[in-house]
C-alpha cells in the first residue's frame, strides 16, 4: 500500500499557529531580536573553542532601522549567519528550531544562554508583515543568500551580494485595515518602547538612530533635529548582578522604572538559585496598598522572563493569593521562550520556582517580623487582611504557613501582637486564646463581656475586621490552645462554688427570668444568670460557634 502524507494549507497553518501563540503583535520584534542574540551567541561559543576565531565584543550588535516611506522595517544582526542549507533548513520548515540542535550539539559547553528552541518565533513576523526577505551570510562562506517569502506560497532563495558575515532581515510592514492599525511598528517611539519592554536585557546592544532635537551649533536659540545612533537596551539585567554590588537605591529605581509602582518598596527579596532549578528573581513587598488591590480589578502576578527576555506580564501561577500583594520579576533559563500561558501552567519548572519563591517570602516576612517589627506593623496594616483572607481560604489549607505571620490588637499590650507572643505569655491556668470582636478598639473594651476574663488578668485579641474571626475558625488553634470568644456560653473560667450559685439563683428568680423569656421570645433563646459580669447588669452571650458579630456578616451576605 502506498504511505500519502498529509497535507496542510500552509497559510492556514501558520495563521493558526502564530495566533494561538502569540497574543499581541508586537512581540514579532522581540522573537526577531532574540534570534538575533542567539546569532551572536552561536559565535561567542564558536570562538571559545576554536583558535582562529576572536570574540571583539564591540562587533557584535543588533541594529533595528525604520523606513516609514518605504514601509520597511529592518532588523540585522552581526551574528553567525546562515548558509542556504540553513535558510532552508530553519526557515522553510515550521517548528524546525537551529538553536535547538546547536544546543544539543553543544551540550557539553555553555550553551545554555541561547534563546531559541521552538522553531516559531521567526513566523511570528508575519503578524505584521506581508512580505519577509532574509539576507544572510554564514561564518566561513563565501556566499551570501536572500531567502524571501510572503507566507503563502513558500519562499525563494538566490545568491546575494553581501560584505560581512550576519543576517538582516527586511519586514515589509502591512497596510493599515479597518481594525489593525501596523503604522505604529514604522514609529520610532514606538519600537524603542517594545524593545525596552521585551528586549532590555538582551546581553548585546540593539542600536537604532534616534532622532534628537539638539541646539544647532553656534547658535543660542535654534534648534534641529539630529539623527544619532543609540543603544536602547540596558543589557545587564539588574537581578544577574551580585548582591554585594548593588545598594537600596538601585533596588529602588529598578521598581520605579518597572512602574511596580509609585511608592517605595517597603521591602526587596532578591534571589539567585541554582540547583535543580535555575532562576533569579527580584522581589518587593509595596509599602502602600495599590488602589484596586481590594477590588476584583486587581491582578496578581510576577514578570516572567526567559534568558533576559519577557514573556509575560503578570505570571500570576507565581504567587499564591495571600501573597499577591508581591510585586516584582523571576528570570530563569529552563524556561522557553514561545511557551503558550496554557503549557505554561503545566510546567514542572515552574511550579518548582513558585514553590521555592513562596518559601522565600515567608521567611522574609518572619525575619522581618523578627528584626524589624516597625516596618512588619506597616506592611500588615496594608496587607494583613489579604494574610487572614488566605488562612480562611481552601480549606484552611495553608493556615501552616500563615499563622506565625498574623497579628491581632491585644487588651494588654494595646499594640498588634502575634499568637506566638500572646501564647507565650499566657498563665498556666489559662486554657483558651480569648478574643473579642466589635467595630473598634474603644468599642470592644466597653463590652461587658470582657471584663470577667480581663478580671482573670487574661490577655484579649480585639477583632475589628470581618475576616478576623471566619479565619479564627480555620484555624481552630494554635500551639494546641483553642480560641474562644469572650462572648460565647462557656468561658472555662467558672469556678465550682460559682456554679453551685448560679444554679441557686436561677431558681430563685424563675419566674423573673421565664417572664423575660417571654417578652424576648423572638429576640433571645435563653435568659440565665450570668457570673461573668462586673459592672454591667447584662450581657449578650452565644452558645453554638458562631458568634454575634459573625452572625452580623453572614445575614449580611447576599444568598
Ligand atoms: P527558534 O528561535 O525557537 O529556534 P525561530 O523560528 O525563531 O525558532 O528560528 C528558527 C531558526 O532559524 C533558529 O533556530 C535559527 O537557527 C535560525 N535563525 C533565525 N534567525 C536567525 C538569525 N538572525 N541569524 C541566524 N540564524 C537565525
Ligand atoms: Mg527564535
């Protein structure tokens, strides 16, 4: 029987790949430009092994021109090249990766900073492009070649005349439609904004000629405007630097530039791992609470780089919920470039990474707790309610790792104590963690029934906030003493002679009390006496878990 192969409509073919891909079409410069740094790099290793070859760092660049008449935008890059096999080979075959089998071949070397191994990146300028014309001559060859294509239908290959060794590549930029504008790739502002947001710290520099309003010379008050070539990158990401060598403030630019946000951080965590799984990141926690973080707009997420190169704004598998107040960015280079948000998820990488990370920012926090509370108190402020909303959620799931970083009012301090503290200081009598919730500090300690376990010389926990006591609850305990409200039935203080009392006075006062019952029989369950009280006559007290305030919130709730 005769095999057939398959057949595919090529441009459908490549229309689906690259949209199902890519989500925004300006990332076709960031693809273009990596496989442009991976051009150099392939030189770079080449010249580490092979003697006849020198490595003279201020030759190699990436340069991006824009011609707006013409429509043209160029990319071209001094790297190794490709020769018409090549050209072929990497470019005529979808998903056919050169970097990849360069990787494997150089396994043993220090290959592992080159970018590319999918084989799509290159397609992707066909989101903005009509035409693609390659012009490249390889390391060691004689002749160059032009490999142009418009898609569709294939592509063409002929010798080319070309001087040095490298590639450029020529996009012939797509007109204008009703709903796709493409002039913006022709701007010069434009390009500048995308390269520094993707490429900024791709290690060679991406030059373009920028065009610069500059005093005309010899003259005062006129002006002209004077082309100049500029590099736009930055090149060396702040987080591959030694910590050693970098100062607060550096840490602090770096979140301004990354507009993580407008305050100072209160906090940075950098980070630089290198065992099973390679990765820097740089961590901040934000001293003021963004304005929608308490609102459904707010998303949680890290920058997600690749080898020096973007790939996601907001990689919100990053963080977990309790800590999606972290701002800031992970770097690694077992991540692929053209990895799709779907895949993304399933990667062992980097469910390792998050992990690792959310380990980093507990400890952090605890040290930080530790070693300067001021600071723990101002960031708890803005973010202790999103700590106690993760004790609450799945299930009290991670209530591990919560519970040594929450902190609560406390009767005797009058300040934010910790559970640990508050254990720590309990008499030996003491069976229960009590606590009290109201609307306010001043309001709680007026309630009467605080006062019997504030007689006792016992330590409250003031709950001002909704989720205080839903996230008690989750918890049940901590170091093995149960929490109890001051205002539920049995306070584990009562001692024996009182209850004898108790009973003796609730018989004679039957009547008065049936009597109240009565009155009350829509509003209350039981009247009883009560031994707890001071100076107030009566008192308000539950018998099941939930309690008054409780009970306000979820009557509150919608169904
Ligand atoms: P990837 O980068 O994932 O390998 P691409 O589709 O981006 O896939 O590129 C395909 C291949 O084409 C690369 O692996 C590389 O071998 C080759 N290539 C692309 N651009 C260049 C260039 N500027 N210089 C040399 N080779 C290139
Ligand atoms: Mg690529």
């Amino acid at each position: 029987m005769e095999k057939m192969q398959f057949k595919a409509e090529s441009k459908r073919l490549l229309e689906m790949m690259i949209n199902s891909i890519y989500l925004q079409k300006e990332i076709f410069l960031r693809e273009l430009i990596s496989n442009a740094s991976d051009a150099i790099d392939k030189i770079y290793y080449k010249a580490l092994t092979d003697e006849t070859l020198s490595f003279d760092k201020d030759h190699y660049y990436i340069k991006v021109v824009a011609d707006k008449e013409n429509r043209a935008l160029k990319i071209s890059d001094t790297g190794i090249g490709m020769t018409k096999e090549e050209l072929e080979q990497n470019l005529g075959t979808i998903a056919k990766s050169g970097s990849l089998a360069f990787k494997k071949e150089n396994e043993s070397k220090d290959g592992h900073d080159i970018i590319g191994q999918f084989g799509v990146g290159f397609y992707s300028a066909f989101m903005v492009a009509d035409s693609v014309t390659v012009m490249s001559k390889a390391l060691g060859e004689d002749t160059a070649y032009k490999w142009e294509s418009e898609g569709t239908d294939g592509y063409t290959i002929e010798p080319y005349e070309k001087e040095e060794v490298g590639t450029e590549i020529i996009l012939k930029i797509k007109e204008n439609t009703e709903d796709e504008t493409y002039d913006e790739y022709l701007e010069e502002y434009r390009l500048k904004a995308i390269i520094k947001k993707y490429s900024d710290f791709i290690r060679y520099p991406i030059k373009m000629d920028v065009t610069e309003r500059k005093r005309k010379e010899g003259s005062e008050s006129e002006y002209e405007d004077v082309k100049e070539e500029q590099v736009i990158n930055s090149m060396v990401p702040i987080w591959r630097k030694n910590k050693s060598e970098l100062t607060a403030e550096d840490y602090e630019n770096f979140y301004n530039e990354k507009h993580y946000g407008f305050d100072k951080p209160l906090k940075h965590i950098h980070i630089n791992v290198d065992g099973a799984v390679r990765y820097n990141a740089i961590l901040f926690i934000p001293e003021n609470i963004p304005f929608d973080y308490y609102s459904k707009e707010f998303e949680k997420g890290l920058e997600l780089y690749s080898n020096g190169v973007l790939i996601m704004d907001k990689c919100a598998d990053l963080l977990p919920d309790y800590f999606s107040f972290v701002k800031g960015m992970v770097d690694s280079e077992d991540l692929s470039l053209n990895i799709s948000r779907e895949i993304l998820q399933q990667d062992k990488q980097l469910k390792l990474i998050a992990k690792n990370i959310n380990k980093k920012i507990k400890s952090e926090l605890q040290s930080l707790l530790k070693d300067d509370r001021q600071k723990y108190e101002a960031f708890y402020q803005s973010f202790g309610r999103q700590l106690k909303y993760g004790v609450y959620g799945d299930f009290g799931a991670n209530k591990e790792v919560l519970q040594d970083l929450l902190m609560f009012y406390s009767s005797k301090e009058k300040k934010l104590v910790t559970l640990d503290e508050y254990v720590s200081r309990m008499p030996e009598d003491q069976k229960y963690i009590y606590y009290a919730s109201g609307d306010s500090y001043e309001r709680i300690e007026k309630l009467p029934q605080t006062e019997m376990v504030a007689d006792k010389g016992y330590e409250i926990l003031y709950f001002t906030e909704d989720i205080d006591e839903f996230a008690i609850k989750m918890l049940m305990n901590y170091k093995e003493k149960e929490f109890k409200s001051v205002s539920s039935g049995d306070l584990g203080i009562e001692a024996e002679e009182d209850q004898k009392n108790t009973e003796s006075e609730e018989k004679e006062n039957k009547e008065l009390f049936d009597y109240m019952k009565t009155i009350l029989s829509d509003k209350v369950k039981d009247v009883r006496v009560s031994k707890r009280l001071r100076s107030h006559p009566v008192c308000l007290s539950t018998d099941g878990d939930v309690t008054i305030e409780m009970e306000k919130i979820l009557s509150a709730m919608p169904d």
